[in-house]
C-alpha cells in the first residue's frame, strides 16, 4: 500500500467521521458513489477544490458536480429549479442523475469553470450520504481517476491510480451502476442530455417528454469535459472492426471486450466478457473493471464488441466511443 493511504470498510463508521473531519479541513477523500468512485472536497473551499484538478490533472475549463445529501442543500446552490428537474429529481434522487442548473453567485468559479450554471447531484451510496451530511457542505467531486483515464469503481482502482496523492479513500465495495450520472441540463426551453449515465433516457422522456441529445463533439462540448476521447486506457481500443480485420492483426496480442457469451476465444489472447447472459446492468458494472484488467496484460490492441443503444446500452458505448477515439 502506497504512502498515507487508509482503508477503511462500510461498516466502520469511524472512517465516515475521520473523512468528514478532513473535508471540514479542507482536505480531499475518495469516496463511494453508486455510480463511480469520486474524489471530494467541500465545494465552498476553493483551495481544497483546486487540489483536486492539481491532483487529477484536470483542465480547469472542466467544472465538476456538486453532491448533496438532502434536496435542502440546493439551497446554497442554485438560484431556482424548472419543473421538469423538480420532477426528474423527486422520481431520480438519490441516484445516478445529474442536472444541470442556473448557479447561485456564491457558488465557486473554480467549481462551475465560470459557468453561469452548476450540475448538482444527491448519489445513492449510503456512505456517499453520510459523508455529505457529517462534513456539513455540499461536496464538489469528480470521478476519482487521473483526467482522461477510466473511471474506478473500487476502492484498488483508486488506490492503483491516486493512492498516494489523496488524504482518505473510503472503502464501500464495488460500485452497483459502473457508469457515471445521467447529465440533463435545464438552460434551454428543452431539457438536453449531455451524458448518457445510469438513468435511462427512455425513463426520462416517459416522465418529461422528448429530451434534446448532445452529439458528441471533437472541441466545446456543452458538457466541458465531454471531450471525444476519454476513459481511454493505454492500450488503443478499436469498436469498429469485423472478422475479416482480424487477419491484419495476424502476429499482433489482441484482446476481446466482449458483451455476452458465446465468444470464439480461440482467436483472442485474452477475452473479457461483460455479462454472459447479455444484461445491460451487470455489463454496466463490469465496464471499467473489464478494460483496466485487458489494459493490464499489455495487449497491442483490444477489440470491443458493440452493444446495442439502447437503456443502459448507451452509456455504455458512449463510453467505449471515447475510450477508442484516438483523435485529439
Ligand atoms: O456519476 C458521476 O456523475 C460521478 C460521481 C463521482 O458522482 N462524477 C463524475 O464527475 O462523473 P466527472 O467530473 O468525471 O464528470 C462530470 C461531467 C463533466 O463532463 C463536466 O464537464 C460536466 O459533468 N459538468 C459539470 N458541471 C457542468 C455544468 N455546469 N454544465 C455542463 N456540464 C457540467
Ligand atoms: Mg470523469
């Protein structure tokens, strides 16, 4: 175990109040969420805030999401809440759905990247809940992974990554959902999904009606970080490929992510199937576990298999598109 790291587990509810002490100091914690492991601090401290881009080496044009534990903490934060959010939030929270909201003017700039709004979330890990309530703050977090790079969701993957730069990283287990928040944003007349996530669209729209959808964009993407290519892992992943490619390769170490069973493992080095029977939800979970575990056996190439877009099939290829993309 690297330099001043402690593990803790659920059920020590010691750590809870330890982490909170520290974010009331102004330091940083990595924490459970839901969705993905986030990497913390009280989001009205804005030297705490800017440790966490030094530490993730995050382009400060990228804002980060500020989680609450009640709907009263919104208070401190946005200046008032459409009533297709309000509806979105009473049905969605806690859980996996971000939104995106006009900010209140003492919310950080170095939170919102300047931006006129704040994305607020409520996560659904109950040591995500408690660490909010004890620390006595909303608190600014982003995945807790080095900026471009795949999302943890274990505790080790953060450990692996950020271990020695953080000053607690709480232990809750493996992360339920796997991929990161919905993100819909209530600027405009239409509500717009700029990250698909763990709430499904179709859900959405049965609730509010037709959303608006963020194509994904090579620069300025309305959710800043959005870039094209992220969650990328260091071996290049290639999605659009068929058999006959598989020939070229021929001589190469080649890897399969593939979605469900049966898979040819003969023409593979090294297979991970992400749900054997083809559901969305365990796939989800095993996304970024799947492709830090091919990156680590140092393939020359790692193909993954397409899965439908559809429910939770869209995060998850919204997230292998960006993880391919080798552009800038
Ligand atoms: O599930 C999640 O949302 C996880 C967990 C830790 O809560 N967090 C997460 O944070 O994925 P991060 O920083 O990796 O991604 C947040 C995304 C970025 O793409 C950022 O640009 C966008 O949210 N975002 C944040 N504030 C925004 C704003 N005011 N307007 C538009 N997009 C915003
Ligand atoms: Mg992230």
């Amino acid at each position: 175990m690297k330099g001043r790291v402690k593990q803790f587990y659920m059920k020590d509810n010691e750590a809870i109040h330890q982490a909170a002490k520290i974010i009331r100091r102004g330091g940083i914690v990595a924490f459970p969420t839901e969705t993905v492991y986030g990497l913390g601090a009280d989001a009205f401290n804005p030297l705490a805030v800017a440790r966490i881009f030094e530490i993730k080496e995050r382009p400060y044009f990228d804002p980060l999401i500020v989680h609450v534990a009640h709907h009263g903490d919104l208070d401190r934060l946005v200046i008032e809440i459409p009533s297709q959010a309000k509806t979105l939030m009473e049905r969605f929270w806690p859980g996996p759905l971000t939104v995106v909201l006009s900010k209140r003017e003492d919310v950080l700039d170095i939170v919102t990247a300047g931006l006129p709004t704040v994305a607020v979330r409520m996560p659904k890990h109950p040591m995500a809940s408690l660490l909010i309530e004890e620390s006595g703050c909303p608190i600014a977090a982003p995945s807790a992974n080095p900026f471009g790079y795949l999302s943890p969701t274990t505790a080790q993957h953060v450990r692996e990554q950020l271990g020695d730069k953080v000053d607690l990283i709480l232990d809750g287990g493996p992360c339920e959902v796997g991929v990161e928040s919905t993100i819909l944003s209530f600027l405009e007349k239409r509500p717009r999904l700029l990250r698909p996530g763990g709430v499904l669209l179709e859900e959405v729209e049965s609730i509010i009606g037709k959303v608006e959808i963020d194509p994904v964009k090579e620069e300025r993407p309305s959710a800043p970080g959005m870039l094209a290519r992220h969650y990328a892992p260091r071996t290049p992943i290639v999605l659009d490929w068929s058999d006959k490619d598989l020939r070229s390769y021929e001589g190469k170490k080649i890897g399969l992510l593939a979605f469900q069973e049966p898979v040819n493992c003969l023409k593979f080095d090294y297979v991970e199937v992400l749900s054997k029977k083809g559901d969305f939800r365990e796939a989800a979970a095993n996304l970024f576990a799947a492709i830090r575990r091919l990156d680590a056996v140092k393939l020359d190439l790692i193909l993954a298999e397409p899965v439908p877009e559809v429910g939770l099939g869209r995060a998850i290829m919204d997230r292998l598109r960006r993880a391919s993309h080798r552009g800038r």
